[in-house]
C-alpha cells in the first residue's frame, strides 16, 4: 500500500506552495492533482507582493522575474463626476522591493513552484490523479482514494491529508465541517478584449446601467469581467451577444471600437461566484484550506494571496510534527485559528462592498445611497495619500503577512 507523510490535494496555489514548504523543509509530501497540467482559462493571475516577497525569501526571484509578465501599480474607478477614472489605490506608492502586482499567467506560476518542489527528494506531484474518497479508521482520515485518467484506482495512506481542491472540495461533503454560506448579488461573465496603446493601466473599472465591469491589463488584451445580477445569466444570454457588448461598452467607453472581437456567447465564461467558509477547518487527520476552506468573491481580488497565505501559515505550524511524526488535532486547529481571523475579516468586507456597492448599482440605485458620500470619498482618497495607501496595502498584502518556516529558507 501506497503511503507519504502528507498528501496534498489539488495542484493551484496553495497545494503546490504548501507542498513546496514541506518538501524543502524534509516532509515528504506528494500532491494529487486531477488535470494532465495546470492550463485553465481565466484563472486567477495575480501575483501580489506578499507572494513576490515569498518566492524571493525561496530564492525563486530570478526565476518567475523571467516570466511572461505584466506589472499593476494602481487601481482606477469611474469615480469622477464625469465617470473619469480615479486612482483609488496606488501599489506603487508602497514602501518595499515589491510595490506591484505581478500579472503571470497561473499555469506559469504553478509550473515553476512544480518545478522547484520536484527538485527535493521527498516530493511528489502525480498528474491526471483525482482524490475520490477518504480513507477512514476509527474517525481518524488516514488517506485517500485516488482514480487516474486511464481508469486506474488505487489508495494513498497519508499522517495527514490537506484538502487544497477548491471550493468543489471532496472535504466539503464532510457534514462534520459545517459549511456557512453569505448571499452573492452577482455572478461574473469571464472574456478577453484586445489592449491598444492609449488605454489605461493597471486594473480598471466601469460602471454601466445594471452592469459592473473590471478589466485586468494583460500587455496585448484586456481580461475582462463584467458582473450581473445573481441567476440572470440564461436570461441574459437570449438577448444576443450584441447587446451585451452595447451594455458594457456604455459601461466602459473607451472599448467601444474592439467590441467585434467577441463573437459569440462561446467566447464567454460564467463564475458561478460564491462567498462561503467551513465552520471547522480541519478533523483528525485532514485539515482544509484555500479555497477548500473558504471560497472568496472576486471583490478586491485578493483569494489566491489568500490561499497562498494559508498554505504559508499551514507550513509553519505543520512542519514540526510532521517532521516528528506526530501531528494531532491540536496541530491542525491551530492553522485554523491563526488563519480564521484573517478570513472573516476578509468576507466581511466583501459582504459589505456586495450589499453597499455592487448590489444597489446592479439594481440601478446609488451606491452606499447617497451620491454625495460617494464623491466625499472619492475626494479624500485622490486627495489624502495616507489613505489612498490603505486599500493599496489591503489589495497587496491582505490583512495579515504570514512568513514561512525557517526550514523551508535556503
């Protein structure tokens, strides 16, 4: 029978960064991932500065510096009186190495981490392997289940296993977990417009009737995201790829002239968007994060430093037991409670921004309700730096910084 000291499941940010931070530090780790490799389409891709920061304390710096890239430093909303877009938040202004966020493809990113975990000699990332079950003995998880895509099946033993699998975790159906979920107003339509000089920089919004838009600043296109009312997207979608463009370009005018390159519905993706988290994290034997503990709303664009910030957090506190050969219950609670805080503050936010902002323009009304406390804030945060800093810092480093185990340094 198969067995490791760690079975990490699913291959994103936080499986492959917390399998990394193992496996340096002498943990033998082997990470299940289900897909034949790490290409998705509009995956997150961002790479903030608390992540950029790790990978130079991993000595990976140089490396993903030679990565496809485009860097952000400001964050721009159709705040003005006019709709012109203001700087709500400028990265650049951050003090530190990394003031910017580094727009990389995911796959790339992973790819590296890969590449740099395979090579220690206690790790392991097996591809086209899919987690189907845990394996269980007197309540404890002691492993799992595993198909691969030629049919073969098979079973991992593990001292721990970590759920890293998304918020389609095969840990979520463990009622024992508990899993609270918060109202999403929206849902969010995922496409690409081509970039041309004279366009704006950095990540920017629109605002239309009943619609919301963000664009991300890819070099050579736009990856875009328009927001709709929540369940609205077959409704929508009988109307015509057309008037959909017509919508958002009144959103975002200055894209009108590219609006031909989505020809058709089959160019646009839906994100189902979901802002839950487990009650409990963890059982004996199994403990959950990432996306598997909490899933995020794309508002402020902050989950993968979330999920990378767990499986950072998650290393620190595990490495010593796992190294003993002794993790507990205690082991894995513990990266609940250090983490926990961190999330709920988080989600907290971002149910505030859906019920005071993105749910009353969706609906046509006024954000916060009053059009003249918009434009207060909008003043003092072009007008006060301190405090154009704030949301810079909270995009860029989350509310708390996490540091990896001093095993995992070279």
């Amino acid at each position: 029978m198969e067995r490791t000291t760690c079975c990490v499941v699913g291959g994103g940010p936080a499986g492959m960064v917390l399998g990394l931070l193992l496996a340096r530090a002498g943990v033998a780790v082997t990470v299940l991932e289900k897909h034949c490799d790490f290409l998705r389409d509009f995956r997150g891709d961002t790479v903030h500065p608390s992540t950029l920061a790790l990978l130079d304390e991993l000595g990976l710096a140089e490396r993903f510096a030679r990565l496809p890239q485009r860097r952000v430093t400001t964050i721009q909303l159709p705040l003005g009186r006019d709709r012109s877009l203001v700087t709500v938040g400028d990265i650049g202004s951050l003090p530190g190495k990394y003031n910017y966020i580094a727009m990389v493809p995911q796959w790339d990113l992973l790819n590296l981490l890969a590449d740099e975990a395979r090579r220690e000699p206690s790790f392991s990332v097996r591809m086209n392997t899919e987690a189907t079950g845990f394996l269980m003995e007197r309540g404890r998880v002691t492993g799992v289940r595993y198909r691969t895509s030629d049919g073969r099946t098979g079973t991992l033993r593990a001292g721990l296993t970590v759920a890293c699998d998304g918020r389609g975790s095969l840990a979520r159906s463990l009622p024992e977990l508990g899993l609270r979920s918060f109202t999403c107003p929206m849902d969010a339509w995922w496409f690409r417009l081509p970039r041309r000089d004279g366009d704006p920089h950095g990540l920017v919004g629109g605002v239309g009737d009943r619609l919301l838009s963000a664009m991300i600043d890819r070099g050579d296109y736009w990856q875009c995201a328009a927001l709709i009312p929540k369940g609205t997207d077959a409704a929508r979608r009988v109307a015509g790829v057309e008037r959909f463009m017509a919508d958002f370009t009144a959103a975002v005018p200055w894209l009108a002239d590219r609006v031909h390159a989505l020809r058709s519905w089959d160019d646009v993706k839906l994100l189902d968007v979901r802002l839950d988290r487990l009650r409990r994290w963890h059982r004996p034997g199994l403990l959950c994060i990432g996306d598997a503990a909490h899933a995020m709303s794309p508002v402020f664009g902050i989950g993968i430093n979330l999920a990378v910030e767990d499986a950072v957090a998650a290393a620190r506190y595990l490495v010593g037991p796992l190294r003993r050969g002794a993790i507990g219950p205690r082991d894995t609670r513990a990266v609940q409670r250090r983490r926990l805080p961190t999330t709920a503050v988080t989600q907290a936010l971002q149910r505030t921004a859906h019920a005071r902002v993105i749910e009353p323009l969706l609906a046509g009304r006024p954000p916060f309700g009053n059009p003249r406390l918009v434009q207060r804030l909008t003043e003092l945060l072009t007008t006060s730096r301190r405090l154009n800093r704030v949301p810079a810092y909270f995009l860029a480093y989350g509310a708390v910084r996490e540091r990896p185990p001093a095993a995992s340094l070279r």
